[in-house]
C-alpha cells in the first residue's frame, strides 16, 4: 500500500519542504500577505478580494474542530496552529505545492493537504464556485489522519475517512450523490467493481475520470463498513500502534487480508443499499465515461433547444409568461434539462407576476441541484421580496458556501447584516 504522503512526493516530485506562503508572495503586486488567526487556525491570503471568505471560513472550521477534535486528538500534549492557505490562481498553487499545472486541469484538484498545511484555490477561479467550507473541512481530516499515522495509512482509507467526516459540523452522516449512486450501481450490475487489491492503487492513476471517481466511492463505502466494525478513527490509531494496517484491518474486521479481499465485493460491496429513484437510475446509464449532463445537452432533440431560444427571445421582448410556458415545454422534452434553463424559467415566472410557480421552480431546482449558488441567490432574492429578511439570508448563504463570488451576493449580505448583526455564518441545516 502507498501512503499519501509518499503518492503526493512521486506526484509532486518535491525535494524537502515547500515554499512557504510569505516568501512566495514576499514580492507579490497584490501587497502584503494577509491573516488571520484564531487560537486553532491561521489563514492567509494574498487577493484582496479572497478576504470575503476568511470569516466564514473560519467559523466553520472552529466548529467543526469542536466535534473532531475529541476523534482525532489525545489530550496529551498542546497543538499547534493549523495554517490554511488561500492561493488566487492555479499558477501559484501550481508553483507552491509544485504539483504540474497539467496534473491540476487532469484531476480538477482544487484542494491538497501538503506539509501539514491546507492549500485552497480561491473560488474565484471556478466560474460556478465550490464547495468551499466542506472542502477545508475534507483538508482537515487529512492533516489530523496525519498527526496520529504519517506512514500506515493508505490513500484510499485517508480518502474515505476524509469523505467521511467532510459534512462536519452540520452533516454528521456522509453520503453519496445521485450521480454517484448511479455510477456505483452502473458498474456494480456490469460486474466491474474495482477488487481491493485495485483500490489500494493511487487513485489519480485510474484508468479515466470516472474509474477514479468510482475508487472514491468505493473508498466511502468500505470506510463506512469498517466503521460499523470497529470505528474509523480507532482503525488509524490500531495501525500506527501495530506498525502496519493488514493487522489493525484483522484486528477489525476478524478477517485475514486474503480473506478481506475475497469478501470485498461479494460480502461488502455487493451488500450495499442503492436507493431507488429515478435521478438514480439515470445517473445509472452508460455515458462511455463522458460528463452525464454533457452528454443529454448534446441529445437532446432540436425541437428542445428550439423551444428553449423561443424562450430566450420571448423573455428578451418583455413577454414573461409565455417565455416560461415555452421554457416549461423544453423542460418537459429533456431528460436532464441545464439548470440556466430552471433559472430563466423561474426568473419569467416571477416577472410575469406567478409567484406560485416561481415558489415551485427554485425549490425543485435548489433540490435537484444544491450546488448551485445562482440557484439559491435567486431563492434568496424571492424571499427578500417576501420580506422574510432570515429565510433570505439563510439562502444567500447557501450560495456563498459555493460561490461568494456571485454578482450581487455580497451586498445582499452585507445589508441583512446591518439590519441584524446577529446574523452569523452558521448554514442552515
């Protein structure tokens, strides 16, 4: 089994440490390096515009600290401050952890843990955000595995504990995606589960995007399983004190490492529950390892996308109801209809003056996809309207855990929050 910390050297390439944060940006045209602390947590940040996450930021990983730290911490000994760093562009994340701008765009990582330090690209990058806040949690749980065990856990326990725990402080049970779900269960009923033996392997070097995905899942799954045996976290510390993980997993599971890995699909993975559902079952498809969304855009029938721009011309000309009747009839044609789509129809009906469906649009829409900031931004602006000012900031800040970005966003905040200064970051869940 490869360690994560030897997988990030064979990536990286890396010779001793990194370069710090500071002396990186010493020069930086940006100015100073800025940060703030808090007794547990230290971020720095070099845009000016980065600094509107900082607070939210750090108010949710002090929170979810709380509930880990009694999991991953032994009361011997103090703690050091744990540095998080915000980089701007890909270019200098790419420089700093000296990971291969061509590495970053091939796994779309957005986040890495290295020399015990948390390293983010700023949102700003992604056109539609991240998920931010659960992914400095994700790079937490990575940099806590690592002060009990720096060299007896492999990456796939470090991936599925971090998956794990990632929803801290607000989701306390991790669980998959529909699309996630579907890509299981695809592959679980052509029989081509990823054996144990292939999931020990570096993820990254999965034949395509979506086997690697696939091993995440996996990874999730397992952990989970071995969670119900003996505990995750009680698994890590049994293989730092037994100098090897084959003997904590025995210890765990009852099971010698061959016989784990005889009964890893037929008595663990081929036992796990897949909700039923129709998002499910379409996710479940074969798209030949393609994006799912991608690929019903391109599908979908020229009378679909005609509908759609009639829409678009309609909405252009003022006359709001019939665009979101003929955006409704492109909807109804499509299996798996862009979110734009849902948005420009949710926006007709509230100008043309159905708050109904306008009510029933950005529910189904938030619902189906709960990344989409523009989505819940749109929720947020309905309920302003509503004048129901915590139901809207509730909303708001949905979308600025995604993207904090957003045209517009930041001054709704900013206003709710000189109305009512207790209003803080915690997400509404």
């Amino acid at each position: 089994m490869i360690s994560l910390a030897l997988m990030l050297s064979l990536l990286t390439g890396a010779s001793g440490r990194l370069q710090t944060f500071d002396d990186y940006f010493k020069n930086s045209s940006f100015g100073k390096v800025q940060v703030r602390e808090t007794d547990s947590f230290k971020v720095s940040w070099i845009h000016p515009r980065d600094e509107i996450v900082v607070e939210a930021l750090l108010q949710h990983i002090s929170k979810a600290d709380q509930e880990l730290s009694p999991l991953f911490r032994d009361s011997s000994g103090g703690r050091e401050k744990v540095p998080i760093e915000i980089f701007p562009d890909l270019k200098t994340f790419s420089d700093v952890s000296k990971l291969s701008l061509a590495r970053f765009k091939a796994t779309g990582t957005i986040a890495l843990t290295l020399d015990q330090r948390l390293m983010l690209l700023s949102p700003r990058n992604l056109f539609s955000g991240y998920p931010w806040a659960v992914t400095v949690v994700h790079e937490y749980i990575h940099y806590l595995i690592r002060r009990i065990s720096l060299e007896h856990v492999p990456i796939w326990l470090h991936e599925g504990v971090a998956q794990l725990y990632q929803g801290f402080p607000y989701e306390k049970k991790a669980d998959l995606k529909p699309a996630q779900w579907g890509l299981f269960k695809k592959y679980r009923s052509q029989k081509k589960l990823l054996s144990l033996e292939t999931l020990k392997e570096p993820f990254p070097y999965r034949k395509d995007p979506e086997e690697a995905e696939l091993a995440y899942i996996q990874a999730l799954l397992f952990v989970q399983w071995l969670d119900s045996k003996c505990g995750a976290v009680k698994l890590i510390r049994w293989a730092e004190d037994l100098k090897g993980l084959d003997p904590a997993l025995k210890k765990c599971t009852k099971l010698s490492s061959s016989q784990l890995s005889t009964q890893f699909i037929p008595q663990i993975m081929d036992k796990v529950s897949i909700p039923e559902g129709a998002d499910v079952a379409y996710f479940a498809r074969d798209f030949s390892g393609k994006d799912p969304l991608e690929v019903e855009s391109q599908k979908a029938d020229q009378a679909s996308r005609n509908l759609a721009q009639l829409s678009s011309k309609l909405f252009d000309q003022g006359r709001f109801r019939a665009s979101a009747f003929e955006m409704d009839r492109a909807i109804q044609k499509t299996p798996a209809p862009p979110p734009s789509w849902r948005r420009q129809q949710a926006i007709a009906y509230e100008k043309g003056g159905d708050v109904v469906r306008t009510e029933k649009v950005l529910t189904k829409l938030v619902k189906d996809y709960p990344d989409d900031a523009a989505g819940w931004y749109l929720l947020g602006q309905r309920r302003l309207a509503e004048k129901k000012p915590l139901d809207a900031w509730q909303a708001f800040l949905r979308a600025f855990y995604v993207n904090p970005f957003l045209d517009g966003l930041e001054d709704h905040l900013r206003a709710l929050k000189e109305k009512d200064s207790q209003l803080d970051y915690v997400l509404p869940f």
